[in-house]
C-alpha cells in the first residue's frame, strides 16, 4: 500500500491527523504536523507502536519510565519465576480490563531485558500493574530520556513498547512533516488507554543528564488537531 501526503495542502491546526483504520485492537493512521509545531510529550498506556516518516524530518526524543526494581511487583514476570507463580502474578497483577478487548494480558517486551543462552527470547513477558504506577505519582517521576533521533522518509520505522521509549515529543525540523503511526491496543479516553501529557522538569542529577523528572500536564494550549478523510485504497481484514 503506498500512501501519498502532501504536507503543504494540510494548513489549518498545528497538526491534522488521517485515520485510515481501527478496530479494537490497532488502529493506523497518518499525523502531519505543521512547519513549527510538535506533538506534546505524552505516554501510550500499555500499548505498543511503531511510527513511519513519510515525508519530511522528525526529532522524536523518547523516554523510559523508570521503575522501581526493589518492589518485586514493579516488573514483568521473568523466567526464574515457576510456571505456577507465574500464573498467580499474570492473575492478579497482569490482567487489565481494555474496553473492547475485556480482561487480558498485555505482551511487555523490554529492550534492557536480561538475556542468556537459555532464554527463550520469543516468549513475551506480560506488563504488571506497575507500568502504570508513575501515572499515580502526585509530584516527579524518573526516566531514561534516549539520544533525540532524525528521522526521515528513507530511515527505518521506530518502535515503542509499554516500557521501552513509551514517552515521546516529536518535532518536525525545516519544513512540515507527516508520519505514519500505528498503535495497540488504541487510545481510549476516562480508562487506562488514555492519553496524558508531561513535561521534562531537567535532570536528576549533574552525573548523569539522561535520568530526567517528569511530571504531569493537562494538554498544553498550543496542541490541537483536526481531522482529514482517508482517501487512500480500502484496508481489507483478511
């Protein structure tokens, strides 16, 4: 499927956004961004993505949450656990209830993740309750802020998983820019799939510059979108 956008048609919001499919699982779409805008820090709750440039160049600068590793509920399950432990953990600690999907576990992949000759590297590990506990601090939370990326039409996709790069502000550089984004499960708002915003409060130490505090933000005023038709070849689901 080839998708063609000029980006110098779309004049009206900062940022106008293209749906182009969407069911319960994964919805598909195209932002394009005005010269001079951004799209917000902001998180993907439990969700996993991956984004495309199509025309122009993005900054994207991605964030980890960093988790508490001294409270044996703050990871995903691993394989030193036993299968029955490991059941009891998905049971009460890993299901979460996602409108459209019902109770379900969520795959938890994570690049940092220890690996040995033994692991089974295809298994996935399933997200606990606590990937979503910084959304309940009242003040600061910690982050692994990653290197800003340029991206451009002939670079590869970027990935995001529920704890790997799941915070994200993007910038278009010199000109407007549009970019395919694929997310799932998708965005629901008053649940667990909504979207909040954060800003970056700078580092939590001299020594080491990437570890940064966030905090919550209502949407800031600057960003809104509009909405533009599809007008691309029909998704069949097959």
């Amino acid at each position: 499927m080839s998708i063609v956008v000029n980006v110098y048609h779309i004049n009206r919001a900062p940022v106008t956004y293209i749906q182009i499919f969407e069911n319960e699982l994964v919805t598909l779409g195209v932002f394009v961004i005005r010269e001079g805008n951004k799209l917000p820090l902001h998180n993907h709750p439990l969700m996993h993505g991956i984004i495309k440039v199509l025309a122009g160049t993005l900054n994207i600068t991605s964030y980890s949450v960093m988790e508490n590793k001294s409270n044996p509920l703050s990871q995903c399950n691993n394989s030193s656990q036993t299968q029955d432990n490991s059941e009891r953990m998905r049971e009460r600690e890993g299901t979460f209830y996602i409108p459209g999907l019902g109770s379900v576990l969520i795959p938890c992949y994570g690049e940092t993740r220890d690996q040995t000759e033994t692991a089974d590297v295809s298994a996935p590990l399933f997200c606990s309750q606590s990937t979503l506990s910084y959304l309940d601090s009242p003040n600061v939370f910690l982050a692994m802020r990653h290197s800003p990326l340029l991206l451009t039409a002939t670079d590869e996709a970027l990935y995001l998983t529920p704890r790997e790069r799941n915070l994200h502000e993007i910038h278009c550089v010199n000109g407007p820019a549009a970019f395919l984004d694929v997310i799932g499960p998708p965005y629901k708002p008053v649940s667990l799939l909504d979207c909040t915003y954060f800003e970056d409060m700078g580092e939590m130490s001299p020594d080491n510059k990437a570890v940064r505090m966030l905090h919550k933000i209502s949407c800031p005023s600057y960003f809104y979108t509009d909405e533009e038709k599809y007008k691309g070849p029909p998704i069949e689901i097959t």
